[in-house]
C-alpha cells in the first residue's frame, strides 16, 4: 500500500472527471490503486491495451530498445520502424505505411493524404463524406469529420469539407457524393457512438460507389483493428479492402503509437507533405513489432474469438435475466444496451465494487478486455456485473 495522494491541489488540466484515486500498478486484465485494491479492467485504456497491462513481450522490447537508440529523428531510418512496416504490409492489403503517435493524427493524415489524391487525380476535390455518430479524433480537422453531438460549436468554425451521411443507409451516401468528393471515411464499428457495426451490404455498397465514381474508401481502425474484433482488421470480417486504413490504440500495446497505411495507387505524399518529430521513432516502433508478433502468433486470434464468444453469451444471458437490451459488437469490442440512462451509475458502482467499465452513452455499457484476457476473468467479471445490475435494477425499483 502506497501513502494516499494528495488530489486536492494537483496541477493537471480537468479535462475529464476523475475519481479519486491513483492507480499505481497493472498486471494483465487487473488494475491495482495506491491503497492496494484490485480491479478487474475492461475499459483498458479505451482498448489500448490489447494485451493487459505490463505485458512482458512489451516491456522487453521497450527495455531492450531503451538501452540501444530511442530516437535518431524521422530525417533517418531505423530498425524497428522498418521491421514494423514490413510486418504489416505483409499481413495487410497495404503497401505504404506512416507511424504516428495517436489515432487522431493517423486520421489526419488519412485526410490530408485524400485531399493531396484529389489534388493530383480528381480536379481538385477535397470533401470527404463522413458520418453522423462518427469519431475520428480531437484535432481541429478529425473533430469536423466525427460526427459526435455538439462537436459542431465546441471549437467553431469547423474544418469545412466533411458532409454527413447516415452509418448503413446507403441512399445519404450516394446523395452527398458530387465533383468535390474525394473519399468516404468510417469506422466500421461507431466505438464512441455505443459499438453500432456496420452492416455487411452497407460495407459491399460503400466499396462499389468508391469504385464507380473513383473515390478513396478510408477506415479508421484505430479502435476496431489490432484483433480487437478477432481479425485483425475489422474490414476482413466484410471482405473489402480499403485504399487507406487507420491504425492507433492497441497498435503499441499502451504507448502512443498509430499508424497510416495506404494502397500504392493512393500513397501520393511527397518529402515536406507530412512528418512528426518522434514519427516512427524506434523506441515506440520496437514495441508495435511486439505487439504485433503476438496478435499474429498461431492460435491467438482464434482463442481471442473464442473468449469473445464467451463474454457475449455471457452478457446476452444477463440482458435476458434483466429485461435488458441488445449486446452489439464482435469479439472483444462489444457493448449493452440498457435500455435506460442508467449506465454512468452503473460504471460508478462496478468501479467501486472493483470491476471497470465504460459508459460511451448513458442508454449502454461498453466492453474492451485485453484480447489475451482468460475464459476464467472473463467468468469473474460476469458474475461481478450479475450482482450490479441486481443492485442498481433494485435501486430503481
């Protein structure tokens, strides 16, 4: 047990509620606070933790590359980064790659690289239809392309240049599409707007009207790829390919790491076009080859798939048992419609009673274990969730 830390007059920015309480030590699907208590995590870092907390093929490789070159700047190559892209153009439809150090300027980059396209090949065109319930990031440009409430004036103006369409309804696509269309850009599953999947024809149009009017098909996979969903992009569930896809979260397995992949027909950034002072550095680079060694090892998906399973059953079960809603998502990336506006409540008492959860609408809970996470915690985590909803639906009653 650690000495109680004083919260009363710290000097961090607020920009998201916080209890109080410091966290000081993870081991796998378990946080642990200053006071010694344990807590069985799935949130993980809003998914970024694919592989728990402190995994050790991580921590070796950040240990070993710490020691040997953490970051001779982007202006010269490196190992890691090299071996890193390497890895995923060959276990992808990609032939590019851009590292960063988060989603949002992954999808940044994701937009400029569709404008400069339009420039060179489409007269010009710069728009890019995007979606309402959308969430690309929390820069100036990713902000105007989601589609979140209220995002429209929280920083206004907007970036123009992102008209919204409705996520499986094709027609308000096809509607939005005119000479300044450049791409269409999604999540397969909408994470922040409550786990909303794509549907399997509105992934198949989406393809063919890029094809037919020569538009770019961009995928923000920052949440949904890296085996979260049991691929280990969410796009193979679908099978389309898309001209550029978007990678952050789970890619370094806790550190800030994304990155950008495109087709070669589209890879059209020239030196001067995009950078970043710790882009591809090998420090970052070192644990994303980790990382992705081990989503690619045999058999680890599939067991992913199948804890998946488990856990979805598992909450179909209680949503039955409790007059609840639907479980939408797949793999490990899932959620509980509540039915009610009952879910900050509910995150409250299963973080008090040790269990850790998200809320991304008050009307759902949203689910995002370690993919290595075991049949047996993800039992324990049911059973703890069992005896919250029991208390809170009493609560209400």
């Amino acid at each position: 047990m650690q000495t109680q830390p004083d919260l009363s007059n710290h000097s961090l920015m607020p920009i998201t509620p916080r209890p109080d309480l410091v966290f000081v030590r993870g081991a796998g699907a378990y946080l642990y606070d200053h006071t010694g208590k344990r807590y069985l995590d799935w949130v993980q870092g809003w998914a970024v933790n694919c592989l728990g907390h402190a995994p050790a093929s991580v921590a070796r490789a950040l240990a070993n590359q710490a020691e040997t070159l953490i970051n001779p700047s982007p202006a010269f190559y490196n190992a890691p980064a090299l071996e890193l892209a390497q890895l995923l153009t060959q276990h992808s439809c990609f032939d590019h790659v851009f590292f960063g150090s988060s989603g949002a300027e992954a999808n940044e980059g994701a937009i400029k690289l569709a404008r400069k396209w339009g420039q060179l090949h489409k007269n010009g065109a710069f728009e890019i239809i995007t979606f309402v319930d959308g969430f690309h990031g929390r820069t100036l440009a990713t902000m105007s392309a989601s589609g979140k409430p209220g995002w429209d004036s929280l920083f206004a103006p907007q970036v123009p240049g992102f008209p919204k369409a409705v996520l499986n309804d094709l027609e308000s696509v096809r509607q939005r599409i005119n000479a300044n269309t450049v791409a269409i850009m999604l999540e397969p599953i909408q994470g922040e707007a409550g786990v909303i999947p794509a549907t399997q024809e509105f992934m198949h149009g989406l393809r063919a009207l890029c094809d037919q009017h020569g538009l770019l098909l961009i995928l923000d996979e920052v949440q949904t790829g890296c085996g979260r969903t049991g691929t280990l992009f969410a796009h193979q569930h679908y099978g389309i390919e898309p001209d550029i896809m978007t990678l952050g979260k789970g890619l370094g397995g806790g550190v800030p790491l994304s990155a950008l992949l495109a087709k070669r027909a589209c890879s059209c950034f020239t030196p001067g076009d995009q950078g970043g002072t710790f882009c591809g550095n090998p420090l970052v680079c070192a644990a994303g080859v980790a990382v992705v060694r081990s989503l690619t090892a045999d058999g680890f998906l599939a067991e992913t798939r199948r804890v998946g399973q488990q856990l979805t059953e598992g909450l179909n079960e209680l949503s039955r048992e409790f007059g609840l809603g639907e479980v939408r998502g797949t793999g490990m990336l899932l959620a509980l419609e509540l039915g009610c506006a009952r879910g900050p409540e509910i995150v409250e008492r299963a973080r008090q009673a040790g269990l850790l959860l998200n809320a991304p609408r008050a009307h759902c809970l949203r689910f995002m274990p370690a993919l290595n996470t075991t049949l047996e915690e993800v039992q324990e985590g049911l059973q703890m969730l069992r005896r919250i909803l029991a208390e809170t639906l009493r609560a209400q009653a």
